[in-house]
C-alpha cells in the first residue's frame, strides 16, 4: 500500500503539479481544494458544488474557458458542458463550430478559415454511482488551464476540448447523498460494511431509472436528448467516455475488444491502438496495472464510443474499477485497499493522455475526419443507396420514425412520383424486382452526412465478427418500429415537400357527428385512449374489423359515442378533439353508428373499455430499467396513473383498489411472491383482476398452481443416452467455456412472431411484429388459453443466436393470455417496452393493459 502511496504521488508530482501547490498569481485560478474546502479524494462532491467551481473557473479565466450549458435533468439540475481552449482559439470558437460543420456538410456554407483545430470531447459520470469521474473532471480543467505545464500548453494550443462534469446529475447525486449518508469520520474498507452496499435502484441511473449509457441514438431521456442537441452543434473528432466497474478489476482504456463493427474504419481502429499506447505510456511509469482488448467492444449502435464512432470519431471507452461498492476506500480480495484518490489519478492521467494523443497529429485528425464525411456524401458504404419506409396509413409510427431520424440529424424526403424499381423488402428478407414506391413514400438517401450511422440502424442484419459481445446484437429500425420499408439500390433524391394528402372527413369541419373513430394501430391511438379515460370519456373498441363510408375499420377501432357521453353536453366535441391533436392521433367523425360491414355500434362485439387503475412491482431484485421503462411508459408518454409498488409490501396491497398488476422481471419473485402474496393475487384475478407478467416474471410463474403456462418438456433424449458413446467426446475445455455458454444465448437478437390479431392482445398488429429476443425462454403452448404471439421454425430474424437457443425457440409460445376465473392473466416473454425505442411494443403493452379482459 505504501508503494502504491509513493507511486500516486509521483503521478501527481510528473503530471499534474501544479494542483499540488497554490498559486498565489492571478494567472492560475483557484484550485478544486481551494474552491471545494477540501482535497480532491477525501470526499464525493454534489453535482452543484462540481457546476460552481466550473463557473468560478470561468469566471477567473473568461478569455480560456467558455461554460456551454444545454438544459436541465427531470429533476431540475443542471446540465453543462465547459469548452477549453488557448485565448485565440476560444476568441474564435463560434467560427472553429461552425466551420467543423461546414467542413463535414452539417451546415451549408464554406468554411471561412482553412485552420481547424480538433474537438476532443470528454464525457464524465454517464453512470451516476461511477462518481470518481466528476471528480477527475475538476482536476483535469485545472491542468488544462496551467499555462507552465508542457503538455496542458500543447494541447491547449493545438486542440479545443469539451469537459461534460456529469451525464447523468440526479443519478450521481443520489449516489453521493446516500454515500455521504452513510459515511463516518472515518471511510470504512470492510467490503461488507454499509458505506459499500448501495441500496435499490442505485445511482446508475436516471430518474426513470433508464441506462443513459445505451440512449444515445434512441435518445429516449430528457438528458440524453438535450446532450445530443449539443453534440450534433459540435460534431467532435475524439469523444471519451469514462465510466467504472468492479472492485477486483484494473484500469481499461483501448483498444477495444472486438467485435469491432465492420464499418469502423481502418484510421479509427489504428487510432485505438494509439490511444492506448499514449495511455499505458503514463500508466507503465507508474506501475499502474490495466487492461485492453477485453469485454468492451464497439459494436451495438446506442453507447457512448460506438455512437460517435458511427458519427465519425474516435470513440474509447475508460474503466475504473470501484464503481458503487469502492466510496471512499474498500479492501480488496488481495488485501490491498482502493482508494478515491487513486481511482481520480487514473481516470485523470487516461483524460490528459488520450488529449495529447490528439494534440500531436492535430492535422491528421481533422483529416480523416473530413474524409469520412465526403466518403458518406459521395460514396456511401452498403448495398443501399436509398430506404423507401411506407406509412401504410399510420402516420404516428411514421412520425415516430423521423422523430428518431431529426433527433440524429438524418435528413428525408418524399418520392414526389410513383415509381416501381429494384429493392430488398424487410418483411419478406427478400429482393423484389418490383418495389411499388408512391409519391408519398418517405425516401431516406445515403447520399448525406450521417450515412454511416443511417446504414447501421438500419442493416437488416449487422456482421458479427465475434459472438462474444457486450450488449444486444440487432437493432434494425424498420423491425423496431413495425413499419413496410426496403433498401434500394438505386440513389433516389427526395423531394423535400410532401405530398398533400388524400381528402377525408376532418373533425373540425362536422359539429356534431353521431360518433367519433381513431384506429388502434399505433402509439397515438394509445396515448389516445389514456387521455380520454382519464378525462372518464366512455370509450369503445370494435371486436371485429367493421366497414363504414367506404372504409374498413380493423379489429381494436376506437368509438367514442355521444351516447353514454351525455354528461359532458357540447363539450365532448372540444375534448375528444383537443387529446387527438394533443398526441397527433387521426380522428375520424361519422354521423352513423350503422355499418355496411361488421357489428354496429351497440353490437355486443364493441365492447366499453374502462380506466384501469395500475400497480407495478418494482423493488429488489428488479433490474431498475426493466421497472423503469414501464414507470417512463405511463408517467412520460401515456400522462396516466401508476401505482408504484414495492415487493416488499405486497403483503399490504388493498387489492381490490388495481385493476392491473404489472410484474417486470426479478430475481427476487421466490421471496415477494411467497405462498400468501401468490395466493392472494390469484383470488384478485379470480375476481376480476389482471396480472400481466414480462420476461423472468413468466418464467418464475411457469408451473405454478393455477398457472397454465409450462416449460416444454426436453424431448431431446439426451438423458436417455447417458453412459452410451465415449465418454471422452463429453469432455470440456475450459480454454472454451465463454464459447460454449453462448450457445444458449440470445443477446437481443429479432424474431418475427406470429400473432392472432383476432385476440385483443394481438389487436392493431396486422402488419406483423418483431420481438426482441433477450432470453431463451422455452415455453410450450397454452393448452386452454389463448396462443397470441409464438414462433415456429423459421421465426429467426437477425442478431446472433446462439445454436442451443435456435433449438429452443421453435415452436415456442412468446405471448398468452389465459382466463382465471373472471380475470387474467397476460404472458409476455420478451420486454416489448425494451430501452424505450422498440416502438412497434408499446402498441403490443397497451393492448395488454387496456384491450384484455374487456
């Protein structure tokens, strides 16, 4: 321990001396001590408290650093992003943006100077309880600022950097209060002592307790969407992303582990290696141990290094090891204890050295960066030069869809004419040689800046160099958001007008209709049907497809009558129509409740569908993003009632006050649901109630007394044959384990399901859906209840899975429901709400809590 005391204090001494000693000149502003009250290390510091020594930095040195603040959390605090840069270089930094973006096409326009320093862009604290980075970003401005320091001036007159203190503030803030809480006079290393042991759901996450790590092309949180508005103003070379893990592991920094995607080109993989050879230059000199080429690839699309990557940049990944469990000072297994202190100089020296990596080959940099851009606009990589996506009369997933696509800064257009050519149609996985594209089809070319990125989100199947990989391996978002699309290879130009839209009754031109209709097809018709409940508007949904006005209406069709309305007189108009404008849902007003086809509007088969009242388990032994997307899915986007509700008090639920019980995955089920929780819940659906079950929650109830849901039998016959054959060709090599584990493995690759769009689960899903596949379950077919969604042979989509796995999902029930009394009970394997960008699965959840059981 002494020796390893010794060697952080010549790091301090070699690098960073300056924030050894204070400065009493009015050049050096005050160092973190100064400002803080205490040294970096001897505590955790508040999200505030880290946002005010940036601003009291950039109040002593306004002609070198520049505060850039992009917005606020859920829960009020501040974001802010610190641009550092030599006097001339932050004088002209307005122009140095804006030319970066010319240079690349972002922007219009030629760039008004031929010099272009690099942008390197530091990210700290993504994950709010990895908090060593907040800390490290305050001794990393202060170096950057000391004018006699040979590396800080190199980098400082070759390069403009960009310090994020902290992705995620209410995540690190929950941490830092809880640890701060806990701790005493003195840090305590026992492992297993308070101090070491967060409790559920963890500072990881953000306040819908969502990963924001894996956010960044889906931008599903406010953070996230707010950091990347700024991202895409600056366009980075070099982004770094610093993060911690566990308290056994060393320090990572690149090159990565493979698989690298295989679009990363050749200069970004060489430059991994240059990374980390500048990183293990300062490391070696101080004995440090570290890592590379291990576990952390760059392959799934949504990280903080894969997506500036497919955005053209040099994108590493840092691990510390500590993470939640370390605080301020933890004994390790080989009795050596960890400190604060040593996590910051690590994370610390990785940001100063991946810094000078740039600053010695500036030129080279923006290079190769400009080139990836010219390539992308003028030679783009993959078979596609062109994606067609169809609407097919959904206009909310279509809307949805350039939601994504604005947000990463794709541009689109329309056909403008209807021709037929060449493509590859996502549905079939085949290529026609008669694509029917309409004038109003949306066109996507990969004629434009972000073709990289555009090509990766959405290849049919992504090139798996290696199947040992860190996340899920599909993404492709014609199969997330459930829409007709096809990849030609013909360069189509979108026009950038739409084309007027084909004439239709328009609720604002009939007074008084009969009735009004919204088709169950997509999120808008959801958000739709919540706001209405909620308002206690009495609303229907045919059971059966129905034709009205020369239209056909499919099974799940919204019908809000006047007739069970009558309480709110002439306000009904104005309401109903101000929640579908509000959520853009289509409305379509009718002056019948006589079909030409179908059941009518007082048929038995339209059925009167009321507002549940929702409770979620949620709670330990819940990963907090399985929880938290369903919380985010009612609280966010559907603005209706949740009950949250913690597992450990199930046993004080008055049950007949829900009417829905949503069980996300746990590991935790065998000690929430003990014989008299699980019984009570089953007389509740008895009674009326509905449970709807995801993902590890089916398979705990799977086998249960009154569960109906089973585990396919192993027909395999390998018990049987135990003993025959030589025993040698049983044997396993442990060099192989890793290999052999994932053969039973799914790590989110897609799957085509098979739906009964009769059943209310199945309803508004005509055009097929996609799932998710993130776990094997094998789960046989419900002998009395309803089969809604299962796989058959040849359900495989795309993603890596592995050859056990295939084995199990044939034939294999995905979503059920079975009747209990005069209740139910939904089964869904999959997440259909996963991350919250499986777009085409919040249909699919809001049939399970508002169609079943009606």
């Amino acid at each position: 321990m002494k020796h390893l005391l010794l060697l952080v204090g010549l790091l301090v001494a070699s690098l960073s001396a300056s924030s050894q000693t204070t400065s009493t000149t009015s050049s050096r502003p005050d160092s973190p001590a100064q400002f803080l009250g205490y040294k970096i290390g001897e505590r955790f510091s508040p999200h505030h408290r880290v946002i005010a020594y940036a601003e009291q930095i950039a109040r002593q040195m306004p002609s070198r650093v520049k505060l850039l603040p992009y917005g606020t959390t859920y829960e009020g605090r501040q974001l802010m992003a610190v641009a550092v840069a030599s006097e001339a270089n932050l004088a002209r930094l307005e122009e140095i943006r804006t030319n970066n973006l010319k240079r690349i096409g972002m922007v219009d326009g030629q760039p008004s100077s031929a010099s272009q320093p690099p942008i390197a862009w530091l990210s700290y604290n993504v994950h709010g309880n990895e908090a060593v980075s907040s800390e490290a970003f305050m001794e990393v401005l202060y170096r950057l600022l000391d004018t006699s320091d040979p590396v800080s001036q190199k980098i400082m007159n070759t390069t403009v950097v960009i310090l994020d203190p902290g992705l995620n503030p209410d995540g690190h803030d929950r941490y830092v209060n809880w640890y701060n809480q806990m701790l005493g006079q003195n840090p305590d290393p026992t492992p297993f002592a308070r101090e070491h042991n967060e409790p559920w759901p963890g500072g990881r996450y953000t306040h819908y307790l969502f990963d924001p790590n894996r956010d960044w092309a889906w931008q599903t949180q406010e953070i996230t969407q707010q950091r990347m508005a700024l991202y895409q103003q600056w366009m980075p070379h070099l982004h770094g992303d610093f993060h911690e893990m566990g308290v056994e592991s060393p320090y990572y920094f690149a090159p990565s582990a493979k698989p690298y995607h295989e679009d990363i080109t050749p200069f970004q993989r060489q430059f991994q290696q240059t990374i980390g050879q500048y990183c293990s230059r300062y490391f070696d000199k101080n004995g440090w141990l570290y890592y590379t080429r291990e576990r952390f690839d760059l392959f799934y699309p949504s990280y903080g290094d894969t997506y500036p990557t497919y955005n053209g940049a040099i994108g590493m990944t840092y691990e510390q090891g500590g993470n939640t469990r370390a605080g301020l000072a933890i004994e390790r297994k080989d009795g050596d204890t960890l400190t604060l202190r040593q996590r910051i100089d690590h994370h610390y020296v990785a940001s100063i050295a991946t810094l000078e990596s740039v600053a010695d080959r500036p030129a080279e940099v923006v290079k190769e960066f400009g080139q990836f851009f010219d390539k992308s606009r003028n030679s783009p990589i993959g078979p596609y030069k062109s994606y067609v996506v169809k609407a097919n009369g959904d206009a909310g997933r279509l809307k949805a869809l350039q939601q994504l696509l604005d947000r990463n800064k794709i541009t689109y257009g329309y056909a403008g004419k209807a021709q037929t050519l060449n493509g590859f149609n996502y549905t079939s996985q085949k290529n026609e040689k008669s694509v029917a594209v309409a004038a109003e089809d949306m066109v996507i070319s990969s004629y434009q800046p972000k073709s990289t990125l555009l090509k990766i989100l959405f290849e049919p199947n992504s090139a798996l160099e290696d199947s040992a990989t860190y996340d899920i391996t599909a993404w492709s978002l014609p199969y997330a958001f459930g829409l007709q699309t096809y990849g030609l290879t013909t360069k189509l130009t979108p026009s950038s007008t739409q084309p007027a839209a084909s004439s239709k009754p328009s609720s604002s031109t009939v007074t008084k209709p009969y009735a009004y209709i919204a088709q169950w097809q997509s999120l808008p018709a959801v958000q739709l049907l919540a706001g209405l409940l909620k308002q206690k508007v009495r609303v229907r949904a045919a059971e059966k497809p129905f034709e009205l006005d020369n239209k056909t209406y499919p099974s799940g069709t919204l019908i809000v009558t006047r007739a069970g309305n009558e309480r709110f007189g002439d306000r009904l108009d104005a309401l109903v129509r101000a929640e579908a404008a509000k959520v853009g849902a289509d409305l379509t007003p009718v002056q019948t409740g006589f079909v030409t086809k179908g059941s009518d509007f007082g048929s038995d088969f339209v059925t009167g569908l009321k507002a549940p009242r929702v409770g979620l388990v949620i709670g330990d032994g819940t990963p907090p993003p399985s929880a938290g997307e369903i919380w985010h899915f009612f609280d966010q986007e559907l603005n209706y009632p949740i009950s949250l509700l913690d597992g450990n008090t199930l046993g004080n639920v008055e049950w007949n006050k829900l009417d829905v019980l949503i069980l996300p995955t746990n590991y935790n089920y065998a000690r929430f649901l003990n014989d008299k929780n699980l019984l009570a819940i089953k007389e509740w659906v008895r009674a009326g109630g509905k449970l709807i079950a995801l993902e590890r929650a089916t398979s705990f109830l799977a086998g249960k007394d009154g569960f109906d849901l089973k585990e396919k039998e192993d027909k395999s016959g390998k018990d049987k044959d135990k003993g025959k054959g030589n025993p040698a060709d049983s044997l396993k090599v442990y060099g192989d384990r890793e290999r052999v584990a994932i053969s039973d493995e799914t790590p989110g690759s897609i799957y085509r399901v098979n739906i009964d769009t009769t059943h209310p689960l199945g309803f508004g899903l005509s055009g097929g859906y996609y799932t998710l596949v993130q776990n094997t379950f094998n789960f046989d077919f419900l002998k009395d209840g309803w089969n809604v969604g299962y796989l058959k042979t040849d359900n495989y989509v795309a993603g890596f899975s592995g050859k056990n796995a295939k084995d199990k999902l044939k034939n294999t029930l995905m979503m059920g429901v079975q009747n209990y009394g005069r209740g139910s009970i939904v089964y869904l394997a999959d997440d259909p709400l996963f991350r919250g960008f499986w777009y085409n699965g919040k249909l699919l959840f809001g049939n399970a809590v508002f169609m079943v059981g009606n």
